[in-house]
C-alpha cells in the first residue's frame, strides 16, 4: 500500500491525491453462514486522474471489488466489513459503505459513473438512448428543462464521437461499438471524478476495441477524471493503465506501475498471467498457460490460494496466507519502493525462505 | 395456462447476469429439487391423493350411490361431511371420486404433454418452413379457447366417459406445452455440445434422444404439470355443467349435483365446500411443484439462503441497486471466517 | 410493417382453423344426433332453414366434402349460422347477437380489471422481495388454483344466501325495460357486480405471479444495475426500467392466455345464469341444440381473436423492437 490511506483530507482536486480509498473490504456470496468468501480485506486505492489496471483470471472478484465499492453488488451480495471512502473535488471525505440510501443515490453518477460489461444489456431496450442518457442529468439537477438535459445528451454523444441526430434511436438501432460509445457518454454526463470500466471492451472487436480504448484515454486527457479499468486482457492494460492491481482469489496479490508489473513481475501470479498474453510490442516470446485453475471459493485452502498452482511454492506457502507487503527488493527505492506484493517469497523473515527470489521474479 | 407464465424465451435463455466472479455453489443440482420447501410441500400434498386415488373405493365408509333416509344432513359421526338431497354420503363420493381425476389428469397430461414434446422438439430442430408451420399450428391452437371447444367436442360426443374427455383435453391441450418446448430447443440446438455432436455426424433422431430431450427434462416435467393442472380443472369444470356422465363420480360431479339441487339456497355448505377445497388443493400441489421446477431451472427466481428471520437478526435487506453492508458491532469486528492475519508492515 | 403483415397472416389462419374446426366436429363424430333431431322437429321446420342446418352438420351426403366446405362458407359469409333448436325457430346468429355485449361487458371488463391489478401488485410483490409482501405468494398461489366455477358458488352462498348483498343470478332487474337510463345502467352494475369481482378474484392470480416472476427476472437485468448506478430515484428504476421491461412477456402472455381464461369465465356466467355466451353455450349444452353450440365456439373464437389483435397494438406500442421494420 502506499502512504496515501493516511487520514489526511486532500487539497481540492490535486492531481495524485487519492480520490477513492478501498480499506480492508470483505464481501460474502450468501447471508447465512455458509456464505463464500469472496473479498478478504482488499485494500487498494485510487488517486486522481489516474487509469488504475484491475486484472485477473474471471472469478479472481475484480469486478465483485467494483461492485462492493459502489454498492452496485446484486443479491446475494453482502458487505462484511471494511470502508470506501471518496474524497469529493472540495476535500470531503465520505465512507460509501456508511451513506444512507438517499445520500448514495444523489452522490452516484456524480461521484462514480460505471461502463458495465457488455453495451447490449446495459441499455434499456424500451427507451431511445437520449431519454435514457438525460434521465441520469434530470435526476441530479432538479429544475433542469428536459430540452437544456437532451440538448447536453446531444453534445456528450457527439463527444464519444456519434452523431447527436442519434439521439432519438432505440439501443436496437446502434451497433455493438456504438451502444459502447453511448454508455461511456451517458457515463461522462454528470463529469464524475471516478469511471469505472467493467470489460468494457470484451464484447467488440479488435478494431473497435482499440477506438474505445483511445477513446477513453483521449477523454480522460480532457476531463481529468479517474479510472478503473477491469479487465481480463493484461496486454491491454499496460497500454492504457499508469497502475495495475492483480487479482487471485478474491486478493490482490501485486500492486505497481503498470510497466513495472509488465518488465518486472514480483509475484509468481503475476509472471504466470503475463506469459498468457501475447505482448502487444516488442520482442516474441512463449506464450505459457496456467497450470491448473482457481481455487473453489467455498473451499479454499488455509494457506496462499495460488499455492498449489504456483511452481515457487514451499510449505509455508500451504500454510500461511500472504497479506500485502513491500517486495524484497524495496532498499532498491525510487518506484520498487512503492510496490507491493502478497507472495512469501518476498518475506525473508519467515522460515524456509532465504530471501532469493526466483530469477524471473527478481527482474 | 397462466401459472406457466414464466417459461418465456427471454428466460429459458441461460443466465447471464452481471459477472458474479463465483459460480453458485455446486451442489448436486439432483438433490436441490427436492431440497425446495415448495416442490415438497406439493410432493406431499400429491402422494397423498396418488394414495387415496388408489386405496378408495376400499376405505370409504358407504357406496357413494348409496341412498339412505338421512337426507341433507350436516356433518356428524356417522356422516363426517354430511349428506346430499338423497341421503348418499358426501365423504365416500370424494374419498370415490378423487381416482375419477386422477385418472383423467394424468392421461390427458401424458397424452398432451407427448404431442407437445414430438411438435414443440420437431419445430426447433427442423426450423425453416417447418418450424414456421408448426409454429403457426400451435398458437392457433393457443388463441383458441380451449374450454370452449372441449365442450363442444364433447357436448357431440355420444359418451363423454373419463378416458375419452381425458384425450380430448389431451387433443387440445398441447400448444403451451410446445411453444414452451420449440423455444428451449431452439436454444439448446446452438449450444455447443448439441452442434459438436451433429458436426460428428450423430443421426438426428440420436442427437434429439441423446443430447437435447435430457436436457429439456426440467421444462417437460414443468409442461406436464401445468397440463395435469388444466385437465384436473377442464374436467371438473365439464363434470359440473354436467357433459360428462353424472353417474361417474369425481370432484365435479358432486359440484354438479349440489348446484342442481339448490345446495347453495339450502345453506347446505358441506355438499360443495369439501369437494371444491379438494380440487383447490390438488391444484396448489400441482402449482407448488411448479414452482419448484421453475426455481430449478431459473435461479433468479430461487431465494438463495434467504431466510427471512435471519436477515432480520442481521439487519440485512437484500436488493438489487443496495448492496447490504453489515454493521459492525461497537466491540469489534464480526468474524467473517478468515483466519487473523498480521500485516507484514507490523511486523518488520 | 412486416410486424403488422405477419401477425394479420396469422390471424387469418386462425380464423380460417377455428371455421374449419367447426366444420369438422360434427362430421367426424359418431352418430348422427342432429338428425335425430330433425326427425323430431319435422314439418316444423321451413325447407330453407333445414336446407342450411343440412349443409352445416353435413347431412347432405351425397355432396363431396369439398362441396360441403364451400357451402359452408357460403352460409358462414352470409351469417347464416342456422336456427336453434332450443329457441325455435330463432336464427343462431339472433341469439348471440343479443348474448355477446354482455360477454363483452362482463368478462372483458373484468379481465382487463384484473390484468391491471394483479399486473400492479405482482411488480410490488416483485420488487420487495425477501420482505412480507412475499406473504402475498400463498395466498395469490391458493387462489390460482381453485377453480372458477366454485369462487363463484362460494361468493353467491357468501354474499346473496347468506348476506343477501347482491343477487345470485341474472343479469339485470326483470322490472326494468333495457334502455340507457341511470336505472337500468345502475341495476346492470349492481347485478354484474359479483360475477365480475369472482372473475377477478379467480384470475388476477395468475397476472400476479406472472408479473412477479418477470420483475424478479427482469430486476436482475443489467440496465437496471445502470438505473441504480445512475442514481435514479428508485420509482423510477421500479416503473420506467424493470416494470415497463417486465410488462413485455406479461402482454404477449395476457394475448396467448386469453383462450384460456376466457373458457375459465364464460363458465362464471352459467354459475351466474349471466345471459352472455357462456350461459347460452351451456343452455345449448344441456338442451343438445348443436347449432347453437357451434355458433356460441365460432364466436368466442373470433371474440378471442379480436382481444389478441387489440393485445398486439398494444404490444407493438410498448416495444419499439417489434415495430422494427424488416
């Protein structure tokens, strides 16, 4: 983790600053007591006008960890313990996790907007798209004309780069790419500090995956908000992400700069993931898959969930889980300084581990 | 058939929802059919007709025919509920009667429910013209009210007995069962196990038996309960406007004798009272196993650990948009089952 | 407007199959109980009118089958459906001229009364789920299964044995003459009023559940998560995103329900001696007048039909997908 969780408010807007700060989130699948794990004190944070990567295999809780944050998590969804607090442009801290309904619902869309997973089901089949995108603006600015709303729903649209005269189709009208475009307008309508993208490319194509991707760099470059970007597609992210986090299991196992994370993997997972993507420059390499497949949430293993998968295991490794830490070559400082990863191998004080890391790791 | 309303293509689509990150718990999905209150509740309610149907012409008490001098009389120990204008005994010509619609409800379900199955199967798969036929055939067979035209058919009829009012419901009951069918098939048939198969050269008659069928077992047995549901009620329904033989005794007959013979007028509750809370109840059973197929095969219908006084105790209301956040307790944290874990920062 | 060209397709072959089942019924029965009939009606029954109930029970049997079919039509075109036996010698079509508006009236009043209801309640049922309106659930489950017919002899020995609130039978007060007076009107409401509540009561169940299982359905759907996150008031997630979507399945289902609960109703109005087509079926029923059974199923039919169209504008009005050309 880096410094930024301390309880300090922020100067107003400073770029660098943490705008949304997840604590030790836990999230259950079920109510009752039998219920699956599926986030165990996940920490992470995110700073302003920043693209933060949110990788992993699907089913390692990225997109769970997204949901819990805005409270968006569907039945049987259930938030244990932990805070989320967002820092607003004037340096108000709020915890999400304590809002009242009420004070959730006026601060979403303005605060937080989300580009779910695929466009097709993210837009009400029944309403034209210009309704649905002025409906969010109406419901923050009470008194607002609907014609001044449709009039600020033509000019986001012709922002993403669609014709305003679009505006009175239905979603079934518009192509994949650009029911894409339209959520990611309606998203911007309100100007929210935080974008958070769930796969919003997985359902197009290469082509169109790489406007949307431009898109939103371009977008963020003007607006200056912050990002989350959720995906699976490694390789992607290192284009567009200053940070990525991976996920396992439920637990975030790295945390750096997304070339850092991209030259020099500190955990196995890691490593192991990046060797599954083609890279999208520079020198060929072997693709490797891995070997074997997550963990069942219900029944995991009392020590580190990527043990049995991972070929630097020891015992303590089946023992004892990681939590997140500095890597064992932090005394490098400058940016090592600033990662952090869950991996044993990493901790020296522990038994059978000598503090040598494996040379693909120690990069 | 409105309680079938459920089994509509956009749902027998599989689920898709947003990414949950974690499968449901894989149970074994056997067992959680009978694991469901509904399903059992109605399985119980079943089996205990299915017996009487069996054993009751033995254990009821008088000759349902049988006419005696105790005419209209309210319940009493000889007469548990009571007698009709002829002194015949209310209780024996339920107890007589229930095997009258039992029979009749699971002939007409069969017999619908395989035409439902061979067109509904044969208009996915075939598709084209065929499909558009059959397709056609069965919402016209929709449209057109049923009851109706069981009565005439069996207004015509010479004898309208049980077996051959059962095959006309069943004649004439087969559209929703089909519809219901085509729809899933449609769907099955580009999954990939089902194109895998085929792309091997798997006959088509095999490939239907083998790979789609099992897996239309939930929305069949769904089809057949639903129809079971609407012979039980068509016949009941014909019994008491008195098309079929009065002389053959089920529920409706006695509906039909008691509205003939002013039971209503005379205050006489017990001739049409227990006989209409029978057909209700047999239909709440059929409904309930319904109910638990449909939960079965659609989990977002199924309320998963949903125990309402629990989420009371934990002041946890489940919603979509909301997602709960427990409340910690002032004296700490609740144990949410990880193991206590020092960060590494603490240590060193 | 391939929409418009297919549905209009398809309901002229429907109609075409109800007046062809018609047609077959009584020539693929066994027996020949009309002629029977005839026999007992004889000299009695002018040689026009015997010449077309000939033609529509098939009787004439040395005309091929194509010939008959043709004959057929060309009464059922002219609105010949025969004269009845019971109200002799009253054409069939006379009958239920007179009977249909009172159908209409009762059954289609009532079902629309309760399609909007039980709709209503079924998406608030839907939305509280884990809450006590899932109380609801038992109940509206107990009353889809009782059969029509014994709501309404429960509500008459309830409400016009016992507390003598309504009456039991018929459809307005004898004394009156049928005009457009308040009177009348009033005495038409007052009598129709317990077979329409019991039409209600019996299949609003089916709506409820039917609605509440599509918002459960559709609550889950990814556009309403978006609702959610756009901070929408949470009226307008329930009414503008789940429930307008949710009504979709229900009025295609209400269209191809309707067959069904109509046969369900009609049987109120024999309960009810209500004079609609239900009560005339069932008269026609019991007393073997063939012809009149025949034009009663001919018209429900096409009452049926007519609904499903009106179902289907409504339809096309909600969903802009299936107003889509093409």
């Amino acid at each position: 983790m880096t410094a930024s969780t301390l309880d300090v408010p922020a100067p107003s807007g400073a770029v660098g600053e943490p705008v949304l700060e997840i604590e030790n989130l836990s999230v259950d699948y079920g109510y009752t007591d039998d219920a699956t794990h599926v986030l165990r004190d996940v920490s992470l944070t995110l700073h302003r006008g920043e693209v933060l990567g949110l990788a992993g295999e699907s089913g390692c809780g990225k997109s769970t960890l997204a949901y819990a944050a805005t409270r968006l998590l569907p039945p049987p969804g259930l938030i244990t313990s932990g805070s989320v607090h967002f820092t607003g442009r004037d340096g108000q801290r709020t915890d999400v996790l304590r809002q009242s309904d009420a004070e959730l619902r006026a601060s979403r869309w303005q605060d937080t907007a989300i580009v779910f997973q695929g466009a097709m089901n993210s837009l009400n089949p029944v309403y034209r798209i210009g309704r649905q995108i002025a409906d969010g603006i109406l419901a923050h600015r009470p008194g607002m004309r609907r014609k001044e709303a449709w009039d600020q729903a033509a000019s986001l649209l012709e922002m993403v780069g669609i014709n305003a005269d679009r505006l009175r189709d239905f979603p079934h009208q518009l192509s994949g790419g650009m029911r894409q475009r339209v959520m990611i307008a309606m998203a911007l309508a309100l100007d929210p500090q935080v974008l958070i993208m769930d796969e919003p490319t997985t359902a197009l194509d290469v082509v169109m995956q790489r406007q949307i991707v431009e898109e939103i760099a371009d977008l963020r470059e003007r607006l200056g908000f912050s990002v989350v970007f959720i995906t699976h597609d490694v390789s992607l992210l290192i284009e567009i992400a200053d940070r990525i986090a991976i996920m396992y299991a439920g637990d975030i196992v790295e945390d750096a700069g997304a070339q850092d994370v991209y030259r020099r993997p500190r955990h196995p997972y890691s490593a192991a993931l990046l060797h599954s993507f083609p890279p999208l420059r520079g020198e060929r390499r072997e693709l490797t898959g891995i070997p074997g497949s997550p963990p069942d949430m219900q029944k995991m293993p009392p020590g580190c969930p990527f043990a049995p998968r991972c070929a630097h295991a020891t015992d303590v490794c089946r023992q004892v889980r990681p939590v997140l830490g500095p890597t064992a070559l932090a005394d490098r400082g400058g940016r090592e300084a600033e990662r952090s990863v869950a991996c044993h191998l990493h901790d020296a004080d522990l038994e059978g581990i000598d503090g040598t890391l494996p040379t693909d790791l120690a990069r | 058939m409105a309680q079938d309303t459920t089994f509509t293509e956009e749902q027998a689509a599989p689920e898709r929802a947003v990414e949950h990150d974690v499968d449901d718990p894989r149970r074994a999905k056997r067992f959680l059919f009978l694991r469901n209150g509904k399903a059992l509740t109605g399985l119980g309610i079943l089996l205990f007709f299915g017996i009487l149907a069996v054993v009751g012409p033995w254990i009821a008490p008088y000759d349902p025919n049988q006419v005696s001098a105790d005419l209209l009389q309210p319940p009493s120990w000889s007469h548990w509920l009571g007698t009709d204008h002829t002194g015949r005994d209310i209780l024996s010509q339920i107890v007589v009667g229930t095997r009258g619609v039992l029979v009749v409800g699971l002939i007409a379900g069969v017999s619908a429910t395989v035409l439902g199955v061979i067109v509904g199967v044969t208009a996915g798969f075939i598709g084209g013209m065929g499909d558009e036929t059959l397709s056609a055939l069965s919402n016209v067979f929709l449209v057109i009210p049923q009851l109706p035209l069981i009565i005439i058919i069996a207004g015509q009829l010479p004898t309208a007995g049980g077996v051959t009012v059962a095959l006309v419901i069943g004649i004439t009951g087969w559209a929703w069962g089909a519809r219901v069918m085509r729809a899933q098939t449609l769907s099955l048939r580009k999954r990939d196990f089902v194109e895998a198969a085929r792309a091997n050269g798997e006959r088509t008659w095999r490939l239907v038996l083998a790979e789609v069928l099992p897996n239309l077992t939930a929305i069949i047995a769904a089809g057949f309960v639903g129809t079971v549901t609407f012979a039980v009620m068509s016949q009941v329904t014909l019994a008491f406007i008195g098309i079929t033989p009065v002389s053959d005794w089920n529920w409706g007959t006695i509906l039909f004798w008691a509205q003939n013979n002013l039971a209503l007028q005379r205050g006489a509750w017990w001739w049409f009272v227990p006989a209409g809370l029978c057909i209700a109840l047999l239909g709440m059973a059929l409904t309930l196993v319904n109910f638990g197929i449909d939960e079965f095969v659609n989990p977002r219908l199924r309320s998963t650990g949903m125990n309402a006084r629990l989420l009371r105790r934990r002041r946890i209301r489940p919603r979509i948009g909301f997602t709960p956040v427990l409340r910690t307790p002032p004296d700490g944290r609740p144990d949410v089952g990880t193991t206590a874990r020092t960060t590494r920062k603490e240590r060193s | 407007m391939r929409f418009a060209v297919r549905r209009t397709i398809f309901y002229l072959i429907t109609a075409w199959a109800a007046v062809t089942i018609n047609f077959l019924i009584p020539r693929l029965m066994p027996g020949d109980p009309v002629t029977a009939l005839m026999g007992r009606m004889q000299g009695r029954i002018d040689s026009n009118a015997e010449e077309s109930i000939r033609v529509l029970f098939g009787l004439d049997t040395d005309a091929s089958v194509w010939q008959q079919y043709v004959d057929y039509w060309g009464l059922l075109l002219r609105g010949d459906l025969g004269l009845s036996f019971t109200f002799f010698p009253t054409p069939v079509s006379e009958i239920v001229q007179q009977a249909l508006p009172w159908t209409i009236g009762l059954v289609g009043v009532a079902t629309i009364i309760s399609f909007t209801l039980g709709t209503g309640i079924g998406v608030a049922i839907g939305w509280r789920r884990g809450t006590w309106a899932d109380a609801l659930l038992p109940i509206t489950t107990f009353f889809s299964a009782v059969p029509y017919f014994w709501l309404g002899l429960i509500a008459i020995t309830v409400f016009s044995v016992t507390l003598g609130w309504f009456p039991s039978s018929g459809s307005y007060d004898r004394g009156l003459v049928p005009t457009w007076s308040w009177e009348f009107v009033g005495s038409v409401i007052y009598y129709g009023f317990l077979p329409a509540l019991t039409v209600v009561l019996s299949s609003i169940a089916g709506w409820i559940l039917g609605m509440r299982n599509m918002l459960v359905t559709v609550s889950s759907e990814d556009y309403v998560t978006v609702a959610h996150a756009k901070g929408l008031p949470e009226r307008r997630v329930m009414v503008g995103y789940a429930a307008r979507n949710a009504i979709l399945p229900q009025v295609s289902n209400f269209a191809l329900s309707l067959g069904f609960v109509v046969g369900g109703t009609l049987i109120m109005e024999m309960v009810f001696s209500y004079q609609g087509i239900g009560y005339t079926l069932f008269q026609a029923v019991n007393t073997q007048d063939y012809p009149l059974m025949q034009g009663c199923f001919l018209v429900i039919t096409l009452a049926v039909l007519g609904a499903n169209i009106i179902a289907d504008f409504v339809y096309a009005a909600l969903d802009p997908r299936a107003r889509q050309e093409g």
